[in-house]
C-alpha cells in the first residue's frame, strides 16, 4: 500500500494529544502493534502525559500484542533524567511489552564513567543537567573546575541498577519491515553489519539519502517540529526538551500514526 501525502486530523492542540494517520510501505506481523517513542532527554512529565495516552489508545483499541519501544536518549537536557531511566527500567505490569536502545547519549553518559575530562564536552549537550538529576553539585563544572570532584560524586551516586540497565541496551532491532534504532543506519550497509557509531550518532548521510535502506528505519535524534514519514524512515524526535512535544509512531499492519503530547 503507497504512502499517503495527506495526513487525516489537524494540528497539535497545546495540552491534548495529536494523533496523524497515514500508511508505509512496510508491515508488522498481525495482532502486533508497535509504539516507537522518540528522544525524551529527561522529560519524565511528557513521558508520563505519552504513557498515559498510549494506555488509553489501548483501552480504546485493544490489540493482542503490545509492544513499545524507546528509540535512545532518555538522558541529558532535561531536568528530570534520573526519573526517567529509573521509571523505564522498572515499568511494567500493565500487560505492554518494553523494549529499550541505546542512543548517542546512553553511550556518552556510560564513556564518562571511566573518563571524568569527557565533562568538558558532554556539558556542551546536557550533561550537567544529568549531573545534576542524580544529586551533583554542578556549580564548579560550570567555570570549568572541580571535574574530578564532579566525577566522584556522580560515580558514587549513580545507581548500579541504572549502570546495568544502560550497559544492556542494544543499539538496533528489527520486527517485520521494520528497523528500530536511534540515529539512523548507512546506506548502502546491509542492516546486519551496521557499525555501532553509525547506528547511534549518524546524520546527514542517511538523512539526506533516498532510496531503500532494506527496511523502513524508524528513529530518532535529529529534532523536527513535526514527525517527519517518508518512504524509507520515520522520525519521531519532535525535540521534547526544546518543544515541549514528546511523540510516538504507532505502527499497526501497514498502519502508521502518530501520538504527540504536550
């Protein structure tokens, strides 16, 4: 089935959910319907509004397998990073399927771990913002002192079940015609040999190419206004830490929609 230009609904309402249908060149198995949250960056207010909704949409339209899955980056820039990883970590019991990658931020906040002068760049990207969501004095770091002060605090205080929930996180899955994965993939590679780095930091070369990547990737990490559904990707990083709209793509057949909350 071809991909439809138009979108069925209107625009964001501030406070309510919008919802935008339209259908891929891609399917799921039967019975699965899929919910791909973008980039929350420390938004656990949006993350909890996005929960909320999807749990209504199930109520709603009650499918035999739910599954969600978070496409990377729940850390840096917002305010709140520490409660959105420990809530991901220990969600469930509501009858959903989760699962998790990693995304470019996972990997940089997992790297500072053993390197405490990687401070000096991933505070250029929120990394002082998660500093601080799991209790560390930031002030010092902000005149660029006390890094290693910095880096003692935040090991101490940094929980060992949020180092191993982060450390399993894989970068790529695939289900049906889909691949999920954080940044995006390179074209040309076949799915199955995709280089990490690629798979979490990769921009322009896969943004800009337009022919079939093999499956239709799903992802996220470059921020857009409005998600964005072309033939061979979706986007649904609508920049929740900047914009306020956290957004899911729903994925059901050859059905594509897409929740976004304010």
């Amino acid at each position: 089935m071809g991909f439809l230009s138009r979108w069925l609904g209107g625009g964001d309402v501030a406070g309510k959910p919008a919802v935008r249908r339209g259908h891929a060149s891609a399917s799921l198995p039967d019975g699965m319907r899929v919910y791909a949250i973008g980039d929350i960056h420390g938004r656990y207010d949006l993350l909890m509004r996005l929960e909320q909704r999807i749990r209504e949409d199930l109520g709603e339209r009650p499918v035999p397998r739910a599954l969600t899955i978070y496409l990377g980056d729940f850390v840096d820039r917002g305010p709140d990073s520490r409660r959105v990883v420990e809530y991901l970590r220990t969600a469930g019991g509501d009858g959903i399927e989760r699962l998790f990658l990693r995304g470019n931020h996972e990997e940089t906040l997992l790297e500072y771990l053993s390197d405490p002068q990687l401070i000096l760049s991933w505070k250029k990207f929120g990394g002082l913002e998660t500093l601080f969501s799991y209790g560390v004095d930031v002030r010092d770091l902000m005149r660029g002192e006390g890094v290693e002060k910095a880096h003692a605090a935040f090991s101490a205080s940094f929980p060992n079940e949020h180092l191993d929930f982060m450390e399993k996180l894989p970068p790529i899955l695939s289900i049906g015609d889909y691949c999920f994965v954080h940044a995006g993939v390179k074209p040309g590679v076949p799915i199955d040999r995709q280089r990490p780095a690629d798979l979490l930091w990769i921009r322009e070369e896969f943004l800009h190419h337009e022919g079939s990547f093999g499956k239709v990737v799903v992802h996220g990490h470059t921020p857009t206004d409005t998600p964005t559904h072309l033939p061979n990707r979706i986007n649904v990083d609508t920049g929740a830490y900047l914009t306020g709209k956290l957004t899911a793509a729903v994925l059901e057949g050859e059905d594509v929609a897409f929740i976004s909350v304010t």
